[in-house]
C-alpha cells in the first residue's frame, strides 16, 4: 500500500504541474494598428458539447479582452447536446460586439440554433443549416415537449436577430423539415452571401482591413477539454465504479482503488476547475458513500440505505455533469440538461456492472485471477482454524521456554513447541514454564 500511496501522491503532483504549468499565458503581440478594427476567429468544427461551450465562452472573453469589433465563428457541426448548444446561443446574443457565423460545409441541429444567434450568417459553397429536430441517444425524435422547446428557442433566436422566425420553427418539426443549402439561406435572407473562407468572409462584409487574432488553445483547454468529452467521462466513470467495486471484494490489493481514485481525479478536476461542479453536489456523493458503506459492513443484507446510497451517488454523479446555470430558475426548468448527463452516468454504470461481471466468469478459471482475488475456500473441513487448536494441552501441563517470551514467543511442551505468552513480566529462554490459562488460543505461562 505504500507503493500504491507514492504512485498516487506523484500522480497529483503530475497533473497538477502540467495544470499549472499550462496556464501561464501566451505572449499577447503589442497593438501594432491601434486605430485599426479589430476581427477575433474561433474555429468550431466538432460535435457540440461542454468542450465546444467552454472554447466558445473562452473565446469572448478573449475578444472583449482584445476589444474586438467583430466576433467570427467559423462552424463546421452536425449538432451534440442542447444544453451546450443554449449555452452558447445565449454568450452569442448578449455579446458587445458583431457577430458573424461562418458556416464551413454543415450547421445542422444545435449548429443551427447557434448559428441564428449570430448578427450575420455566411456560407461556404455546398453548405447546409437546419434539421434541428431533438433527437436521443439512438437518433430517434424525443417527445414533444422537447420539440416544442426547441422550436420556441428557434424563434426567439430568430426574432432577436432580424431572420424568419416561422421558417426557424419548421426547421425544428412541421410537414416538411427545413434544411436550407448555400443559396437557398442567400435567397431568403438567412445568409448575408457566399464565401470560400474566413478572408473572403471579411471582404464580403467590409472588414478586409482589420487587423484579425484568432483563438488558440492552450494546453491546460485541451487536458480539460479532453476531459470533459462525453466518452472519456463515461470512461472514467466506469473506471471509478469498477475500480471500488473490485477492491471492496479483494480489500488489501491497493491496485484497484488506485485506479478509482485516479478516474475520480480525472473526472471531478476538469469540473471543478471549469466552475460545473460544487462542493454541495461532491457532499451529495460523500453522503452515498457513507450510506452505502454502512449497508456493506455494518447492517445485514441489503436495504432502505443501501438503495438510498446508491440514488445519492447517481444523483451527485449527473448534478455535477450540469451547469449551474439551470439552477437560477429562470423560465421553464431545462429538463433536457439533464438528458446527457443522465445517459452517461446511466450506461457507465451498466457498462461497468457488465465488464466486471463478464470479467469475473472469464478471468476465474484462468491463473490470472490468483493475483487478484483469493479463490480458495479456507474451511474447517480442509484444515484451516481461526485459531490454533489447544486441546492437548491443560492447565498446569510443564514445558520449557523455546525463545525469549518479550512477553510473546514460543514454549516447548511434550514433543511439540507452541505460541505462548508471559502471564507476568519476561521470561527468558530454556526457563521452565508452566501453562496457567488458556483464553480464546492464547496460551499464557509462568516459570515454574
């Protein structure tokens, strides 16, 4: 366990050496064109997620910091998660500055909705923006009060940025779902015009002189934007469940729960750091363990505390997944935050029952399994005792002392030596002893 400990200690002081060594800024160029406008660029051309929020959020705050004139979002996305996506949208439409969305081949989904958000949308030949339906983890439509949701953020989006906002609703649900190409979004005003990439969207919308800064990602973004992908979160989580689980049925291994205790590192830090996570939503974790801990090994079978336990930590796994924005309460609760947290913790609790399951039955005939469980059954039936077996010797039976007693050490008696203890001080060896009690195995003597 030592071992384990100094693994574990020079692991933290790993992670939170290269935490620290990646935040010291990047160098910021001196203004070289002060009375010069200002364009900053952010490139988003992945599935939409927490990653996807935080760079968005980073990103202007960096241009505000840069008093930029003009905030560019080149957009290449087939959508991802809603709450990520309204997120988004919102830091979009109360930005100080102009707004612009280039749209790099697909704004489908959620990319549509962040897109409408935008003072101006253009498009590169051959692209596309709509199908913003609400859709599972599995592709199928989700209920209507989730499609209603979704249209109502479509129009308001649309409403707030000067564009149609029925033609937004039908992009969402309707006879005919909306997906309009390049020139189609020109024809009705959707799109401002056509651009093969970011210098021809300058020049198209008159800002071809300014003096343009784009987003770049520093290498403590990318650890925690690594962290915060759904599957390595799903990953981590099986690596904490499937971790603890292993060392509760093989206690004293260490190896197990140091992978549970690094996944929970992995897991909970990138969180912490990004402002998701709380301290009341980690004491909700904390309080299921306890309870789940007090069914295992204090109470018999398995109950009220054992299910309660395993409830509080399900729930403290998906509220710390959330955004605390949702708390605040405004307008209709956004059950549909919730959505993706609750699929993650969900499938990598099934996933790590499975595996664990799955490995056990595969591992057990092999001899692998000896390294990490005990499979031996140590019945009386075989010989194994708790305690020695005393019963050819009796109170006042004489033997000699085998070793010092210090006050433990070993005694011959008859044709046999024995563990036994000095009733009263230190007896020394080849001392004649005598057997005075006998109490739970423990022989106890005195010099004769």
């Amino acid at each position: 366990m030592k071992k384990t400990g100094r693994i574990l200690f020079l692991a933290l002081c790993t992670f939170i050496g290269t935490a620290a060594w990646a935040q010291i800024p990047e160098a910021v160029p001196p203004e070289t064109v002060a009375d010069s406008c200002r364009v900053f660029v952010v490139t988003i051309d992945s599935e939409i997620h927490a990653k996807s929020a935080r760079m968005l959020e980073k990103a202007l705050k960096e241009a505000e910091t840069r008093k930029a004139d003009v905030f560019l979002m080149r957009l290449n996305t087939f959508g991802g998660a809603l709450d990520a996506a309204e997120k988004m949208r919102t830091a979009l439409l109360e930005a100080s500055f102009t707004t612009v969305a280039f749209i790099d081949h697909q704004a489908a989904s959620a990319g549509a909705l962040i897109s409408l958000a935008c003072d101006s949308i253009v498009m590169a030949p051959g692209s596309t923006i709509g199908s913003a339906t609400v859709v599972n983890q599995t592709g199928e439509a989700m209920p209507e009060k989730y499609q209603s949701y979704m249209r109502s953020l479509m129009r308001a989006t649309a409403e707030e940025t000067g564009r149609d906002p029925a033609l937004a609703e039908q992009m969402v649900s309707g006879d005919t779902i909306v997906n309009l190409t390049t020139n189609e979004a020109i024809a009705i005003g959707f799109a401002q015009g056509q651009a093969a990439g970011v210098p021809e969207v300058l020049a198209l919308l008159g800002y071809e002189s300014c003096q343009v800064d784009e987003y770049k990602e520093t290498g403590l973004d990318k650890v925690i934007g690594f962290f915060l992908l759904p599957l390595v979160q799903a990953l981590l989580l099986m690596g904490m469940i499937g971790g603890v689980f292993i060392e509760l049925k093989t206690p004293g291994v260490g190896l197990p729960l140091a992978v549970a205790i690094l996944c929970a590192i992995g897991y909970f830090s990138p969180l912490f750091l990004e402002g998701i996570a709380r301290y009341w939503e980690l004491i909700i974790i904390v309080v299921g363990l306890i309870l789940l801990g007090i069914e295992i090994f204090v109470t018999p079978g398995f109950g009220v505390l054992g299910v309660t336990g395993l409830l509080a930590i399900a729930a403290g796994l998906v509220l710390v997944m959330v955004d605390n924005w949702i708390f605040e309460f405004k307008g209709p609760f956004p059950w549909y935050a919730l959505l993706n947290p609750v699929a993650i913790v969900s499938v990598a609790g099934l996933a790590s029952l499975t595996g664990m399951l799955l490995s056990i039955h595969y591992l057990f005939p092999t001899r692998v399994f000896n390294h990490i469980a005990l499979r031996t059954d140590l019945t009386t039936e075989s010989g194994f005792v708790g305690v020695p077996e005393l019963k050819e010797i009796q109170i006042g039976q004489e033997g000699v002392a085998f070793t010092d007693l210090r006050p433990s050490g070993k005694v011959t008696i008859g044709d046999r030596w024995v563990e036994a203890r000095a009733a009263v001080g230190y007896i020394t060896k080849n001392t004649k002893v005598k057997v005075v009690r006998i109490e739970g195995g423990a022989l106890f003597v005195e010099e004769v």
